[in-house]
C-alpha cells in the first residue's frame, strides 16, 4: 500500500529530519510539504487527498489549531486523520486540540527518536481511509 501524508510545518528542517526517518522504516510512505496553513489548505482545495495530515502546531498566521478547525468543518477532508506534532504544549493545549477533532498529539523529539514506532502505528496498525474523495465541495 502507497500511503501519503501531508506535513504542515514552517519549518523546513523538521520537515527533512522527518523525511529521512520515515523512509528508514522502509514502506511506501510519500511525504508532501506544505510550509503554512495557508498553502496546505490550498493543497487539499486543489485536490490532493492524503491518507494522514500532520500539523505543527505553532506556525504563524494561521496555527496548527486553526487548520485542525479547517479541516474538520470541511466534509471533504474531515475523514482524514490529523496528527498535531510540536516542541512542547501544555495539558490545557492536548485537551483543546482533542476536543476539535485531533487524532493524535505527539512531540516532535519523540516522533523523530522513535520514527519506527509512528510507522508502525499508523501505517499497519491503523486503517486509514483508502478512498479518495471527488475533490472539493
């Protein structure tokens, strides 16, 4: 199975530590980078349909919680598992994000220390959605 994932994070070096890592776990995973809510938005308007979308949560402009408000007010994406990853938040932060539809919180460190865990998890332990919708609404 070819599993995409969409990375949302301003920071184009986590985006590259990732990258790596994943393709160290040796499955058919494609990561597509988008540097801003604004242009990962703009990805899924055009009509890319990944099967996970990982947020950083502190972006500017438009943050991590507001994309996660996006994308789950939005029919043709809200089916997609959203993973929030960051350098730190607090317990009040984990309960918000979880409460607007967040599938997963984790910690960029620890995501990157143990890549092979996060694989595992998501690309075979998981179902995640296979179908791909008709584009936007």
């Amino acid at each position: 199975m070819n599993y995409s994932i969409l990375v949302v994070d301003d920071d184009e070096d986590d985006f590259v530590l990732l990258a790596a890592k994943i393709k160290r776990c040796q499955l058919d995973v494609t990561l597509t980078h988008a540097s801003s809510g604004e242009a990962a938005k703009r990805q899924l308007q055009e009509g890319f349909q990944p099967h996970l979308i990982l947020v950083d949560a502190q972006m500017p402009r438009m943050n991590g919680y507001e994309l996660l408000n996006w994308i789950m007010d939005s029919d043709p994406w809200r089916h997609i598992p959203v993973v929030i990853w960051t350098g730190a938040i607090s317990e009040q932060e984990v309960r918000r994000y979880y409460q607007a539809g967040a599938n997963s919180l984790l910690l960029k460190q620890d995501a990157l220390q143990d890549a092979e865990t996060f694989c595992r998890h998501w690309f075979q332990l998981v179902l995640l959605p296979q179908s791909v919708l008709s584009g936007p609404p």
